[in-house]
C-alpha cells in the first residue's frame, strides 16, 4: 500500500465532505430521537465514520492507495 499526497483544492473537498457526514450523522441522530422516523444505528455510525474519515484525510494530506509499498514485492 502506498500513500498518495493530495493538493490543496482536494483537501478542502474532503474537509466539507467530512464535514457533512458528521452533520449528516448528526441529524439522523435527532430525527430518530424525536420519532419522526426510526433510524437504525448502523446508519448513524457509518455516516460518522465517513465523516471522521473525510476529516483525516483532510487533515493528513494523503490517503492510502492499493499497490506496492516499500517493503512490498
């Protein structure tokens, strides 16, 4: 596996993807504490997940790519 940099434009992408996903994640949250609608929590855990994981890409500036690494054949 090797680690791809990303450029500036990109980071800033994937910050507000990140950003939404929590946002996302937070009102399916509230949407199924009022009863409005039952979500499930699988749901709410996966867009958080994406989220945070939008949110360290940003924030590390590179993101793992399938392939030969260093120490790879």
């Amino acid at each position: 596996m090797t680690w791809t940099h990303i450029n500036t434009p990109t980071r800033l992408v994937a910050l507000l993807c990140g950003i939404g996903g929590m946002a996302a994640a937070w009102m399916l949250l509230r949407i199924s504490k009022s009863g409005i609608e039952d979500v499930p929590p699988p749901v709410i855990v996966l867009a958080l997940l994406a989220g945070l994981g939008f949110v360290g890409v940003a924030a590390m500036g590179r993101f793992p790519r399938p392939g030969p690494g260093k120490n790879g054949p």
